[in-house]
C-alpha cells in the first residue's frame, strides 16, 4: 500500500489510503491460441472500446489502461506486436483523471490567480467575490478542456485503435501467466492469451478512509479522484457564502496534500493542512521547513505531528471539528 492525501471542507477530512489491486487467479482449461491475425485488425462491434476483441489470442496483453499500461501497449504496437489493453475504466487512468494532468492544470490556474491577487494588493484593488467565482469558473472549464484534449489526442480507443491495439472494455482474472478471463459488466466474461505475457498495469485505488476516522462517513468530504469536480462543485452550490469564507481542511503532507493545499488557498480559500510527519517526509527536512514557510507566508494553516483521529459536524450549522492526537 501507499498513503496519499486527499482535502475536503471542514465539516470532514481523513487521510487517503491507496490499494494496489491484486489480480485473482481462477485455473481451468483453456483454448490454444489461434493463428496471428494482422496488428490493424478492428473490432467487430460499431464501438471503439468494444466488450469483446476480434481474437482471443495477442502477442501482448495489457492489464490497465493508465499511463504505465498505455506505454507498453504503444511501445509492443511499434514494433508490430499485437496487443489487447484491458481496462475496468477510463483509458487514461490516474494520469489523465485524477493525478498530473488535472492537478498541474490546477496549479498553473491558482498560481496565475495568486499573481493576479498580488497585483490587485499592490495597486490597492479591491477583488469582489464575483470576481473570483468568475476566476475558478475558467480554472475549471481549463482543467476539464485540457482533460479532454490529451484524452481526444493520446487516450482514445479509436486512437488506440489506429495503432493496432485492441481495447476492451472488464476486469481481468487470471487463470496463469498467459491466461485470463475479461469479466465484463454484466458478469459474463470470455477468455484471452498471450503469447509472450501480461503486464500488469492496474494502478492503484483509494481506500475507504471511513474505517479509520471516526464520524468520517457522517460527512462530505473528498478524494484524489473527485476533488477536481467537487471542490468547484461545492463553491457553486453556495452562492450566498464568499469564496474566501469557505475552509477546506487537507489531511496528509505528501505531495499530492502539498499541491492541493496551495492551490485551493491560492484560489482564495481558507486552507489548513494536517500532516502526521513533517510536510514531504520523504525529503530533506530543509526543503519541508522552507516549504513550511512558504505556506505559512501564504496564509495556509500548517500543523505538523498531528493524526486526524475523528471528525464530528455542527447540528446548528454547516462547519464542523476534527480530533486527533500527536504522532510519534
């Protein structure tokens, strides 16, 4: 596992727990691979990312669609392997979705937004809250646009497609090395081989933080994977409440709490970061405390060797208040 981190208002926070899927094995016999077939051959269903492929037995197969399984498909391709890709999801994974691109889209916004505040400060310019609704509605229709132009460019099934790779739509259970079953949605399934072998490319997914915070299912709150939807979402659904009223609580002082932290804060939230380590553990402990005081310059509320142990919300109003105790 990995510990990640994730942000969310203040009437609710955990840390973000990450899984890596196992893939399960399911042994019984299985039919011999069929002759080649050409690496351009196209599905038979009208669908680009089809339930089922044209053959049941490739050079390579690819075990999820994310950034690590999408270049070992294109790179077999190039050198005319033929290759199905399965994917549970969305082609494109953490990558596309929910990790680089949306969350340096969100960067390169709030740091133009922080730059524009400093401006305004400067020249003593009052910025009014429409102003900065007006400001996180282009951050996000840029982070959505620009999803979506590298998934219509490099992500696509039919793009895909074009470069002799099969796209199909399941989950994979092995039955050995070279064999598997794709479960599709309706729980049928059909059988694949390779016939050199299978990489594995799954990724990770979160872990249900409720578990380990008491109250925390009580709440809204958020991770990796929706925070880019649901914290604009969250500001448009409160009209009546200025953009620098709202506070946002981000659990976890890794990377990904980092960046998020900076970003919503320089997008004019209220921003407190919790962190059981000192900020970035993995790296020197000069880097944490300069970056520290970055965030601290910027207005961000940073407390370090603190576990998120509870979460309880206010039945007279919509804030709410965390309890945890100092990490070892």
């Amino acid at each position: 596992t990995r510990t990640s981190s994730f942000c969310m208002n203040m009437v609710g926070f955990a840390s973000l727990l990450c899984l890596f899927p196992r893939p399960s094995a399911a042994f019984s016999s299985f039919s011999p691979c069929s002759a080649p077939r050409p690496a351009s051959a196209f599905f038979a269903s009208s669908s680009p990312f089809s339930l089922s492929p044209p053959s049941r037995c490739y050079d390579l197969l690819v075990v999820g669609g994310g950034s690590a399984g999408l270049t070992a498909a294109k790179f077999a391709a190039t050198f005319g392997k033929t290759v199905c890709l399965i994917e549970a999801g969305k082609v494109g994974g953490d990558c596309t979705w929910t990790g680089c691109v949306p969350s340096k889209t969100l960067l390169a916004g709030a740091k133009r937004a922080h730059l524009w505040k400093n401006m305004q400060e400067k020249y003593s310019v009052d910025i009014d809250d429409r102003s900065w609704r007006k400001m996180l509605r282009a951050v996000r229709e840029e982070v959505h646009d620009v999803r979506m132009r590298i998934y219509e460019k490099d992500d696509r099934p039919e793009v895909l497609r074009d470069l002799g790779i099969d796209c199909v739509a399941g989950r994979a259970v092995f039955r050995d090395a070279k064999r598997l079953d794709v479960i599709r949605s309706d729980g049928t399934s059909f059988p694949l081989e390779a016939k050199f072998g299978v990489v594995i490319g799954t990724g990770a997914r979160v872990r249900d933080p409720t578990s380990t915070i008491a109250g925390l299912a009580s709440v809204p709150y958020w991770t990796y994977e929706n925070v880019w939807e649901e914290f604009f979402a969250s500001i448009e659904r409160n009209p009546q409440q200025d953009v620098s009223q709202k506070k946002v609580v981000v659990v976890g002082g890794g990377p990904v709490g980092c960046e998020l932290s900076q970003a919503i804060s320089r997008l004019g939230c209220s921003v407190t970061l919790v962190s059981r380590n000192r900020l970035l553990p993995q790296g020197e402990a000069e880097a944490s405390a300069e970056i520290q005081k970055v965030f601290e310059s910027e207005g961000i509320r940073v407390v370090c060797n603190r576990t998120v142990a509870s979460v309880s919300r206010s039945e007279s109003n919509d804030e709410g208040s965390i309890g945890g105790s100092e990490s070892n």
